[in-house]
C-alpha cells in the first residue's frame, strides 16, 4: 500500500532529501544555538481581530513600512511566508522544469537545492574561493542555461559578506540572461553591504530579506522579495491567494514601525557585542583550531574534534549546528549568537573537552 503511494510520487519527490531545519534535526536543548534565531521573543498584540474574513495578499501597511525601510518604492517590494518562500517563487515564476536551472555557490544556504530538486530543476554548483567569495571565472563558464543566480550574503553557514566588485561583475554577466538573487537574510547585522540600493541600476537583481532573523521573528513566517516592477509582477502571477495570515500582518506591521526598527537595532548591536566576546574567548578553546570572522548573528569555527564536541554539547542541552557535510566545511560547526549567558555556557562546556583529539575525516 505505502509502496504504492510512494510510486505515484514525482520521482524527484521520491529522490528528495528534505531540508534538515533545526526544528526538523530535534534535540532536547535549552540552549538553542542552531538555528540563528534570536534568543528571547519580542512581546506583541493581536490588534486585527477579524479572522472572519480573508487577509489582503500583500498587506498594504505591511508592504509601505518595509519599502520606506528599504528605503524603495512599496511597488518593488513583495510579502511573502518567510524569505524561503521567495526563492521557491522566483524558481517557480522563472525556470521551466527539466529544462532553465539554477547556479549557488556552496558552502551556502540548504533551501536553494532543496527547492530546485522539489520543482524538478537542475541546480548548477560553483564551489566558493578560499575566503568564501565567488568564483567568478567558473560561474561565468556555468552560465548557459541558467535563470536564476542565488548569492548569499553574508553567506549562511560562513558569514561573510560577499565582495560587491564582486556581485558587480555577476550582474555584468548576467545581465539579459539570468536574474541575480542577493540573500540578504542577516543583512541587518551589517546593513552597508545591501545591494537594494543597486536595483535602480540592473533589472535583473532580485534581494531577499527575512524578519526572522534580526527582527527576532522566525516564528512569524514573514520575509521580502525586492525587486523591480516587472520582477515583482511576475511573482505575484504565482503566489498565493492568501500567503500571509491577518495576525501574520498584524506583527509585522507592528515590527517594521519606526519603535520596532529601533528596538530591532537595539538587537542587533548586542548581538554583535556579544559575537565579538564569542569570537574571542572561542580562540582561547583548545578544540577550536578557526574560528571564521562573521558579520552575522552566527560564527563558524573549525573544530580538531567537531562530531565529539558536537555530541557533548548537544547531551548537556547545547544545540549547535553542524556543518561538518558541506563542500570545504570538513570539522566545521555553526553557533548562533545566544544571549550573554548562554554563549557563556557554550565556551565553558568547550573549555572543558579535551583538545588534543584529532582532526576527524569528514
Ligand atoms: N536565507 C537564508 C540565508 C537563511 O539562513 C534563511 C533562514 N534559515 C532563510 C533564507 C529563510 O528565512 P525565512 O525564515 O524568512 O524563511
């Protein structure tokens, strides 16, 4: 019976390795650093009660407080249920199946693939330089065929920004034939590398940006496509009726007002206080062999031991992230900035491993 069912699935369906997010992976944590959520929830009221009746599909104070935030027109900016939705809908709006594909540049963010091989589009990789920036000579090799260019930046798992002479030479080659996606997820951590003031001058550039990170609300499922006009009419060809619930635009409508951005900044500069304290007292453990520079609310390190750290902190409740299977991340862990206290206990159960294991194969 179930093998039945299972047959009629689309073989890619079939094929598929779901997305392995935090919440999926489990865990019996109290210190949740796997996830790069921000560690204490952000009080909010419901003030639109009318659950009776359906939601706007792009709530329009939703849509004007984000474009005046962005500092764009609310004609370029899309809500959707979270950024991931945006990529799907740039895949699904762009490339046919079977035929366009789509390029990334690993180590970087699990849903591009994930929502590539879904859809049943062929997904293109160029590995990262030393350094994590692109390789711009074999993306450009890599080029026929494809329609959309995802780049993260800062890039998820590495944190660093991307170079914007860089994301200009990208835009250069691709203009006319592929759209370049800037994953801007954790922008708000380092807010002069935004390419959102870059989309007056190339049609083709697409950002993606996320309350769920900063703005402290990963459980709202909100995000941003910013785009130009004929991008955005596209994408709205092929959303949902309804993407976002009424409470959905309640909050966020609530986040993105002038007293929300300025506590979200407020945020956003103890986070990255506490990075730094993080970094520093990571390269004073003896099993951390790098710890990578980060403007995120993340920090990769490189560990002599990496699944032996990661199985003894996840036993006494610290849930890190582990990377150690992405392409040139071999001992690699993901901690996401938690608060004072707990990146505190993090340091203190590593100073307490030993150091001297060696350096495990990947
Ligand atoms: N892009 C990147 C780089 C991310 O790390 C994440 C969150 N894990 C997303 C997009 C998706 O964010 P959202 O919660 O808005 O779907």
């Amino acid at each position: 019976m179930s093998n039945t069912i299972e047959n009629l699935a689309r073989a890619n369906v079939r094929a598929l390795t779901p997305y392995q997010s935090a919440r999926r992976l489990g865990g019996n944590g109290d210190v949740w650093l796997n996830a790069n959520e921000y560690p204490l929830a952000v009080p909010f009221d419901l003030s639109q009660l009318t659950l009776n009746r359906y939601p706007e599909c792009q709530p329009a104070l939703v849509i004007s407080r984000y474009a005046a935030y962005a500092g764009l027109q609310p004609e370029q900016v899309l809500v959707s249920r979270g950024a991931d939705e945006g990529i799907e809908l740039l895949m699904r709006a762009f490339c046919e199946p079977g035929k366009d594909a789509v390029l990334f540049c690993p180590p970087t963010y699990g849903m591009y693939s994930v929502s590539a091989e879904t859809i049943g589009i062929e997904y293109r990789t160029v590995q990262a330089l030393d350094g994590w920036q692109l390789n711009l000579p074999a993306i450009s090799e890599q080029l026929d065929g494809v329609k959309l260019v995802y780049v993260c930046s800062p890039n998820n798992p590495t944190g660093n920004p991307i170079n914007p002479a860089d994301l200009r030479q990208l835009l250069e080659m691709t203009r006319g034939k592929a759209l370049v996606i800037a994953d801007e997820a954790y922008i708000e951590f380092c807010p002069d590398a935004t390419l959102a003031g870059w989309l007056q001058d190339y049609p083709h550039l697409v950002v993606l940006r996320t309350l769920s990170k900063a703005f402290a609300l990963a459980g709202l499922r909100c995000g941003f496509t910013l785009a130009n006009k004929p991008v955005i009419d596209l994408l709205m060809k092929v959303i949902a009726p309804y993407p976002l619930s009424t409470p959905v635009a309640d909050i966020a409508a609530q986040a993105l007002s002038d007293q929300g951005i300025t506590l979200m900044r407020e945020h956003v500069a103890q986070l990255i206080a506490t990075r730094e304290w993080l970094i520093d007292a990571l390269k004073t453990c003896d099993c951390v062999e790098q710890v990578f520079a980060s403007e995120t609310n993340y920090v990769l390190a490189r560990f002599t031991a990496s699944s032996q750290v990661f199985k003894t902190l996840w036993d006494q409740g610290i849930i890190l992230r582990d990377q150690n299977k992405q392409p040139g991340l071999a001992g690699c862990l993901r901690i996401s900035i938690g608060t004072r206290e707990e990146c505190e206990r993090t340091i203190a159960a590593l100073k307490s491993l030993p150091g001297s294991a060696s350096r495990e194969q990947a």
